[in-house]
C-alpha cells in the first residue's frame, strides 16, 4: 500500500530544510512571480535547485507552484519557468491555468502535473475532465464534505487527491477573491494578497456615518470593531482517520508565508498524528499535541466544512484576533557534544529570563537561558536578533536536571542528536481567555 504523504509548505530555503528535518514527505514551493504568493514566499532557481537536491537526498519530494492566473505578459516567464523546474528535477507542478497547463505540456509532457485547490474541483466529472487532460493529482476545493471527497475518490481510483488538512483559510470561495485588490490594489489572484479579510471591520449605517453600529457587546459594553469576514484556522488534526478513509493520499499544510517556528511545530505534530493514524487503532489526539498546536499563531481553530453540509463551519469570531503563545527564537547553528552546549542564531530578543524550548522531530527540551554566554564564554542577558550565543544542553538530561516536557508518539529514546536548523522558540505570554 502506497503511504499517505505529509505535504507541507516551504516559503524558502530554510524552511524547505526545516520542513525535512521535522518529517514532511514532500514540500510545496513557489517560484519567482509565478505562484501566487509574494516574493516572500517564492524561491529563485538556484535555492530551489539547492533545496531540490537537498530533499531528494533525504527521500522527499518537491513540488512547485505555478498557479498564478497568467496574463500574455507572463507567458514567456512560465515557459523558462517550467523549463528550468523540469532540468531540476521537480516532483510535480501546481497549476489551476489551463493555459499554463498547455506550455508545461509543450515543455515536459512527463512532468506530473497537480491541479491547485485554485481549480475549485467539487465534482467527480471535472474529475474525469482533468484526468483525461493528464492530470495526475488534484487538490480538492475545500469547500466539499468528506463525504463528498469520497464519492469522488471512490469515483476515480487512477488520480491522486490532496487535501488541506491545517492551516488559514479564504472567507472567498477557494481562494478566489478581490477583497485586497480591490482595497489595496494588491491582487490575491497575482500573489500579492495584502489579508484585509484579516482586518477589523465597522458596520456604519449610510446617512449617519459618524455613528458605526456594535456588531457585538461584552460585560464591559460595547466592542465596536469586528472580525466580521474573518475565518478560523482549519485543523483536522482528530479527524486524520476519516481524512485517509475518504481517498485522500496527500494530507497538505497552509502557509508558505508562515515563519520557519510554525513550519517546525506544524509539521512534527502532524507526522506524530499521521504515524499514529496510519497504524489505524485508537486513534485519538493527546493534550500535548493539541497544545502544540496552540503555540503557533492561530485565530481559533475550525474543521471547515468537512465534517457535514449543514455544519456552522466558517465561524467568524466577532472578538478575536491572532492567538501565538510561543514565538521563534532562534535556531541552532551548531550543536557541541564535548562542551554539551549548542551556538543559537537568535532572530528576535532572547533574554536571561526567557522560557526556552528546543524543538527536536520526536521531543522539546527545555534550555536554560539564564545560563547563556556569548561566543567568548562571558555570560549575557540579552541576545538581540542576529546574535550568536551559548546555551548548555546535556542530552543525559536527568543528571542535569533538564525536563522533556512533551513529545511524540514515535520517540525512539532520548535524541543523540541536536541537528543544525533546529528551531528554538520562547513562550511569549498565555493566549487570552
Ligand atoms: S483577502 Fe482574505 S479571503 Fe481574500 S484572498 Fe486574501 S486571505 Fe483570502
């Protein structure tokens, strides 16, 4: 039996690398103009060429997004893009133009070609329709149930489906919307999506504009602003069984524009909870995990319309912006066995008195940050982002009285181990009731 895959994003190279390192199968990636994120998130071809080899080595595969709407005037670049992915060695294509479709057919009519979620697919003939175009995998819309998802993989047993199973959602129909290009200028459907559903919101009544109307109250009175087209995160985290059970061979995460500390924790927790799921028996999500999954930023988090056709799904709550409990400290740059003390590249403010936790694939390490030094072994307090500084780190933790305080279900004993890019994050406050 064909494994599911764990798909997960890769905004660039060093996520690409942190994607590998925490137990992704494949990662997706943009690519320079073309592929609906903003040059944040895409790669050049060189780092993609690194990023290729580097997967390749450790048995993952890369897929590459092209799925910009073209217009004339990107034709030229799609055609040199799909021209340089196939030397590489892409794994595969996303794409939702028909029009990109044809030149990756007239380049490479061996590359895989995999039809975007942008391709809003939500029936078993369009199914039929992309597979005789030779399509060889398509992200289903995730607007449909899984009910639906399994009449359409049953219905079509010869095509890969992918689904996304965490992450952000649009409040638009599969993505496609005209909010920011329309408030900013700034089009989603050309990869500059500038998030104003994000944004709060007042309800004003026309003649009387100086007086915005309360969408809701709270004991304390009136909350005049409102996330009103905002949606929730979507995670099917406790509902990977009946995801697999469904067809569906590519469980994908959102965010290639998120930090490298999201990728790290999304996707250790998904590869606990997909090893687990694919064992089959009582499957079952652990606090540990769930509360993984609360110190990343999230806005709440929802299981979209997957489960049923009449469920409340995109619930927008009136009150609630991003919730992060932990952020990105630094990454490890080197870890010394003799001295037991790892080198950090500090990328934000890292303090004596900070809650440091080092994320490792199968565990998290508490470190000591009141014992940190500077490269010359003087002791500091503060490590500003760019800074390189000492941490001591023991792996025989209970003699040094370090703590593993959570972990997955896979763990083949303590780590040996403290692998280069691995991500250290720092509590920032408890999310708010
Ligand atoms: S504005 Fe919101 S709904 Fe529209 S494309 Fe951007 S993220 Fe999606």
């Amino acid at each position: 039996m064909k494994l599911p895959e764990l798909l997960v994003p890769a905004g660039n190279l060093e996520k690409l690398r942190t994607a590998v390192l925490y137990g992704a199968d494949a990662v997706y990636t943009g690519y320079e103009g073309l592929s609906l994120r903003t040059s944040q998130a895409e790669f050049g071809l060189a780092d993609l060429a690194t990023g290729v080899k580097e997967a390749h080595a450790k048995g993952v595969k890369v897929y590459t997004a092209l799925n910009v709407f073209a217009r004339n005037s990107q034709l030229k670049a799609v055609s040199e893009a799909v021209r340089n992915l196939s030397e590489i060695g892409i794994d595969g294509i996303i794409l939702s133009d028909p029009g990109v479709f044809q030149m990756v057919r007239a380049v490479n009519d061996r590359l895989p070609v995999h039809l975007s979620t942008q391709a809003n697919t939500t029936n078993v003939e369009a199914v039929r329709f992309w597979r005789q175009q030779g399509v060889q995998r398509i992200v289903l819309a995730r607007e449909l149930n899984l009910k639906e998802v399994a009449e359409i993989t049953q219905a079509v047993p010869e095509m890969e489906f992918e689904l996304f199973v965490h992450g952000a959602m649009c409040m638009a129909y599969s993505g496609r919307c005209f909010l920011s290009a329309a408030l900013t200028g700034r089009s989603a459907n050309q990869g500059e999506c500038t998030h104003p559903c994000r944004w709060e919101y007042l309800l004003v009544e026309k003649s009387r504009p100086e007086h915005p109307l309360c969408l809701e109250t709270d004991l304390n009175g009136s909350v005049p602003y409102s996330y009103i087209l905002s949606s929730k995160d979507l995670c099917m985290i406790k509902y990977l069984p009946e995801v697999l059970a469904a067809g569906i061979s590519s469980l994908k995460i959102e965010g290639r524009m998120k930090s490298v500390y999201y990728v790290a924790a999304v996707t250790r927790t998904y590869r606990w909870a997909l090893n687990a799921a694919i064992k089959g028996q009582n499957y079952s999500v652990p606090v540990d995990w769930w509360a993984e999954l609360g110190k990343i930023s999230n806005r709440g988090y929802t299981t979209g319309f997957y489960l049923a056709e009449d469920q409340v799904v995109t619930e927008t709550n009136p009150d609630f912006g991003y919730e992060q409990t932990y952020g990105l400290a630094g990454t490890v740059l080197k870890y010394d066995p003799t001295e037991e003390r790892l080198l950090l590249g500090a990328r934000n403010l890292v303090t004596a008195d900070d809650r440091l936790e080092l994320l490792l694939p199968e565990t998290t390490l508490l470190l000591d940050s009141s014992k940190m030094t500077d490269e010359g072994g003087s002791p500091i307090t503060k490590a500003h982002n760019g800074y390189r500084v000492y941490l001591p780190l023991t792996i025989e933790r209970e003699a040094k009285g370090l703590a593993k305080i959570d972990g997955g279900r896979n763990q083949q004993g303590f780590p040996g181990d403290i692998p280069e890019g691995a991500v250290v994050r720092k509590f920032l406050g408890q999310a708010p009731a």
